[in-house]
C-alpha cells in the first residue's frame, strides 16, 4: 500500500465518507458484545472483592 492512497483513504474518513467494511461487522453487535462482556468484567471484580 503506498503512502498516496493511504493518504486518500484517510482523507476520505475525515471527510464522512464511507469506506469499504465487511459486510458482516455490525456496530451494534459489535457494541452490544463489548457491553456484555465489560459487565462480566465488573461482576466478577464485585465477586472477588466482597470485603473491602
């Protein structure tokens, strides 16, 4: 990949524009797992520090 069309895609995504995306990444799948997981994350930590 050269430095030019590097350059025009970044032009490009500051600009809005789209650029290409997999079709199967969705933000809301995408958001909604992180969510969960950060959740699991903090019920875990509270299981593990019931004394303080």
């Amino acid at each position: 990949m050269s430095f030019h069309s590097t350059a025009a895609q970044l032009a490009t995504l500051a600009e809005g524009g789209e650029t290409e995306r997999h079709a199967s990444i969705s933000p809301f799948m995408t958001g909604g797992g992180a969510l969960v997981i950060l959740l699991l994350l903090l019920w875990i930590t509270t299981r593990f520090n019931r004394d303080r």
